[in-house]
C-alpha cells in the first residue's frame, strides 16, 4: 500500500487505529496539552489517514525508512484500548548516528511533550526515555 509522505521537520503522530474516532480526538487533545506547572507541550502533527491503518514498527521502518523522520509516534490498537493509551515512539534513525532503527518505548500522552521536545531538539536520545520506561515498557516520566 502507498502512503503519503511524511514532513522531514515534523514530530508526527500517526492514527493506526480506526475503531475510535473520539478515542483519536481525546488522544491528540491528550497529547498535545500542556504540562504543569512549566506549560511545555508536544508539537505534534497528527497524521488521520486511512493508508496508515494497522502500520507497526517493523512495518514503518521496513516501508518508509531511510530516514528522516528519525523518530514517530503511533497511535495504534495498544494506544487506543489500553486504560493509560500510551502512544508507541518508534527510534527510525540510522544507526551510524547512534539510533536502535525500530527500537520502540511506549509513552503516556500527559508525557509527550518531554519526548517529543526533547528529541526534536535533539538535546537527549531516544534511548534516554526507552531506558527509563517502566518494566512494562512505557515511560511515565523521570
């Protein structure tokens, strides 16, 4: 299946579940709000198109790498069902910069915008939050 490009400079979250449309909408609301009390907010740009149902990690990094994008968040069925709807962050870098390509960390929506600052502005690596995820494998915070 074809679909459609991705921005180079954007954080993208991407729907990969359509049972829900307003589990979608409360997740992107969810996701981008601000933190408190600092007011930080992930700048995402939700990416709503059916081409990207049912898309996994292997499946990005297998169909739409070389990158960039060099890191993507996906909203799946996980994301969707799961009571905290953590958004899995998938590392789509290349290797020879240090990233893990298909190296994932799921991460709760209240939390995104530490991530998504962070690795846009490249001032911590995707390891940094996928090491301190929880033994379930989401990251709630440092």
């Amino acid at each position: 299946m074809t679909r459609p490009a991705l921005l180079d400079d954007a954080s993208v979250l991407i729907r990969a579940d359509f049972t829900d449309d307003a589990a979608w909408q409360q997740l992107v609301e969810d996701a981008q709000a601000p933190s408190t009390p600092d007011e930080f907010m992930a700048d995402l740009l939700p990416v709503d198109d059916i081409a990207w149902d049912g898309i996994t990690a292997e499946q990005f990094i297998t169909d739409v790498s070389p990158p960039p994008p060099y890191y993507v968040f996906i909203a799946d069925h996980v994301t969707m069902t799961h009571p905290e709807h953590p958004i899995l962050a998938v590392d789509t870098g290349p290797v020879d910069t240090g990233h893990e390509p298909g190296r994932t960390v799921r991460v709760i929506p209240s939390e995104m915008w530490s991530i998504e600052n962070n690795l846009s502005l490249a001032n911590m690596d995707f390891r940094d939050f996928a090491d301190n995820a929880s033994d379930d494998g989401i990251f709630r915070g440092f």
